[in-house]
C-alpha cells in the first residue's frame, strides 16, 4: 500500500513540475507578470478578495501592461492612461472583440451588443444608437421624461418628513423605470409585483459577478450545471426577463402600423420588418430581447451605485454639498426647474459630478476585451485573441495625471479661473469603440437626479449616527455599503 501512495506522490509532483515548465514556456509569449504556479496560475498574487485596488498595485510592481495567469489561461490588464490610450483607444478595433466565456455563451450566446462580435455587434450597436437618437437622446422629449422621474424621486424623498432613510431602493426603482420607459413606452409602480421580480432578478444578476460560483461555472461548466447555488437562480431570472420582453413585444405588434414609434421595441419591430429581405440581417426578436435586458442590466445598476455614492459624499462633504446649492441658487435663481444644458452654467456643480464618477467609478474593472490580432502596446506583445481586462480605475486614479488621485476633490475638472474642463483622462464610460452605448443618457440622467434632490434637500446623517463608510461592497458594481441618511427640505426664497 505504502508503495502505491509513493508512486502517486511521484506522479503528482511530476505532473505539477511539468505543469510549471509549461507555464513558464508559454509566458514567454505575453507581458511580465506574477509567476505562474499550477492550477492557480498568478492568482496566488491577488489573494482570496478582489478590490479597487488589487490591479492598481500589481501594476505598480509589473508595469502597466502585465499578465495575470488563470490556470492555463493568460489573461493581459492593462491599466494606466498612457498604456490605455495606446491601446483601447488609438488603436480600438485591435481591442473590439469581447471573450466569449462558457458562461456568457450559456446566458447571451453572442446575441445582443455587449457580448456580441463581428456583424453582429456592429449592425446591433448601430441601430441601437440610432434608435436612442429617434426616441430623443440628446433633445427636449427625453430630457423631460428623465426630470419627470427625478421629480418622482424627489416627492419619494419628501415623504419620508426628514426622517433616516435608505435611499437605494427609491433609486434603483427610478433608474430602473426611465430603462423601462426607453424600451417599453412605459413605466411601472414601485409596487408591482412584476417590477419588484425583475428588481429581484438584477439583484442575482450583480451580485453573481462579483461571486465564486462564477469562476466555479468558468472552471467546471459540467458540474456546475447539475449543482444548485447563485448560477442557477441567474439562469433562471434570465429566462424570467427573455419572457417579459417577449410578453411586450406581442403587446406591442397589433396596432404598430397604425402608430407613431414609441419606445424601442417599435423601433426594433419596424427594423424586423425592415430587413426581413436581407440574407446577412441579424435582427431578430432574440437580438431584440438580448438588447434590452442589457440596458437593464447595464443602466440600472451603475447609475443607481453612482447616485448611492454622491449622496453618501454630500452628507460626506457637507461644504461642498453647500457649495453646488448655493452655486444653483445664484446661477438658476426663481426658476424650479433644471435643464441639462444647465451644467455649463455651474461649473463647480458639473465638477463635482464629474468628481463622484472619477473617485467611485462604480465597476471593479471594464467589461473584457479580445485582441483581433497580434498586438504591441508599448513595445509588449500580446497574441491574437489575448483576455484582455482594462483597468479603468488604474486610469481615474492615476497619479501621472491626477492631482490628488485618491482624494475627493472637484478642482480636478476646474481651471485656475474656476471654469469647467474637460479631462481625457476620464474614462468613466469606458474608452474606444466599445465605449458605453448609453453614455450621454446615464450623464444627463446623473445630473438631473442629482440637481434636482440637492436643490431640494440638504442631506445629512440622522442624529447620533456614526460617520458613513466609504468602503464598498465589492461586486460586478462596487456600490455603497447600506447607509442612511436625513433629506431635509431647503427653505428656499422661490
């Protein structure tokens, strides 16, 4: 017996010292970065938790461009502005393609805009754009329909009489209803029950990001699908979503030749019809459906941590929670009303938004990329069809080109005059051709929601409370940990 153990033993530390051989072999190919061992690859260098951080300091060891092994796969983060810039962004479509894990091809199968390559991806995020511009991105309809829900939110806030409240509920469920209103015409109760399911659902879905069971499906695809946990109540809540979309999108056939468009399910169904002729059309109701449950999945959560955060700051900050009022006060006087071309009239207002998306960037790390060919950012290889993962948060906190990258500060977007300034260096949206489809919708939309409840609420923290965590709970988002706060209403001269 004793014999057969030490010929197993044997066995194991040669398949494990060929493992490593090989490992090292292979790195040769890809940018330094922590030793690879067996099974582990260079994870033993992050640890059992991933933070903001994690990327930001093995960058600093390794460079801006290094490689971070996962088993047997390489995977490349780049981080850093210079090493961004000539890689996501000077040279984007080298960079375009997503990975398509086992995981993302059981839940998207290429399907819709953010995981989808190619044709595909092109014809979707093209129409897409389109279709946000006819539905008034960008003009007075839809700007009116997001105050319209801001101001929903601030009668929610009214209603709690000053009282400690947790606000990211009624923050998620009014980011949820403006997607809602975008793609289906319509918006729902707080109250329904199908609202509070599909709230429910993105729950699952954010929180099984930011979850082992992911990396469990990702190693082990054959297993995890027979075995309960997170990954099963994800699939679940995604058949859930690809049935109400469907549900709206029967709702939505009888009478669209007889109307006006909309929302963008009569656009997508008119596109449909359309392009019914075309041979290489890759519209269709599964496309359409993939399309808007990532502007769900998408919107809701990182508008809604990004409000979540610029309120814990302004109870956080109480000078410059005074200082954007008192700036909207004198620049805005009697008028209750604010538009979104408001911000170029109050420049330290439009600082510090653009300040709370720089300092709580709300992804841990952007959406994965795929290199279409042989590449060499800065002088390093790396191979055709590399995992490429982009460290916007090594790029919004880089010292290089930041100030005081780790403190809150608005002087970061302001002149020596005091005048707003645009920054390259923000990258809040991503960066390139796979910057986010709903950009200028998630600003006008943050600016709005955050205007209208600090000219009508001072926030601050219920009596005797301790002072707010700015710690974040780590997930595909990294939102606020649950606080609560005060809204008491400004006595205004208007």
């Amino acid at each position: 017996m004793a014999a057969i153990w030490e010929v197993l033993t044997a066995l194991l530390v040669g398949f494990l010292i060929l493992d490593f051989i090989k490992l090292l072999w292979s790195s040769r190919h890809y940018p330094p970065g922590p030793i690879p061992l067996p099974f582990i690859g260079g994870l033993w260098r992050v640890g059992t938790k991933l933070s903001k951080d994690s990327f930001i300091k093995l960058g600093k060891q390794y460079g801006d461009i290094y490689t971070m092994w996962v088993w047997h796969h390489p995977v490349v983060v780049i981080s850093g502005f210079r090493a961004m810039k000539e890689s996501l962004i000077d040279h984007s479509e080298d960079f375009a393609d997503r990975p398509l894990s086992t995981f993302l091809l059981a839940i998207c199968k290429g399907k819709g805009i953010a995981f989808a390559n190619g044709h595909t991806w092109k014809q979707q995020r093209r129409f897409s754009l389109s279709a946000l511009r006819k539905l008034g991105l960008g003009k007075n309809r839809m700007q009116h329909r997001i105050e319209e829900e801001a101001l929903r939110l601030v009668e929610i806030f009214a209603r709690t009489k000053g009282q400690p409240t947790d606000p990211s509920p009624f923050i998620n469920n009014s980011v949820c209803n403006l997607i809602s209103l975008l793609s289906f015409g319509y918006r729902f109760s707080h109250e329904d029950a199908k609202f509070q399911s599909a709230m429910q659902d993105l729950s699952n879905y954010m929180k099984f990001g930011g979850s082992t069971f992911l990396l469990l499906y990702e190693l082990f695809p054959w297993l995890m699908k027979y075995l309960p946990g997170l990954h099963q109540k994800v699939l679940a809540s995604l058949e859930r979503g690809m049935l109400l979309v469907k549900e709206e999108m029967e709702k939505h056939k009888p009478d669209l030749a007889l109307r006006e468009p909309q929302d963008f399910i009569d656009l997508y169904l008119l596109q449909i019809e359309q392009k019914q002729s075309e041979p290489n059309s890759t519209f269709n109701y599964e496309n359409m459906a993939h399309c808007i449950l990532e502007f769900f999945a998408a919107g809701t959560d990182t508008t809604g941590s990004s409000l979540q955060w610029a309120l814990l700051l302004m109870v956080a900050y109480p000078d410059i929670q005074d200082k954007v009022y008192n700036e909207m006060e004198a620049v805005l006087g009697s008028s209750n009303s604010i538009c979104y071309e408001d911000r170029w009239k109050l420049p330290y207002t439009h600082a510090v938004v653009h300040e709370i998306l720089r300092s709580r960037y709300v992804l841990l790390f952007g959406i994965p990329r795929q290199t279409k060919k042989n590449v060499n950012p800065c002088g390093l290889p790396i191979p055709k069809g590399t995992f490429i993962i982009p460290s916007f948060h090594s790029v919004l906190l880089d010292p290089k080109q930041w100030e005081s990258p780790e403190e809150f500060n608005p002087s970061h977007f302001l002149d020596k005059d005091g005048n707003f300034m645009t920054r390259e260096e923000f990258v809040a949206f991503g960066a390139g051709s796979r910057v986010c489809l709903g950009e200028h919708f998630a600003r006008a939309e943050f600016f709005l929601f955050f205007t209208n409840l600090l000219r009508t609420f001072q926030f601050q923290l219920p009596e005797g409370a301790k002072e707010l965590s700015q710690e974040p709970v780590v997930g595909i988002t990294l939102h606020p940990q649950p606080f609560k706060f005060c809204a008491i209403p400004r006595c205004r001269s208007t």
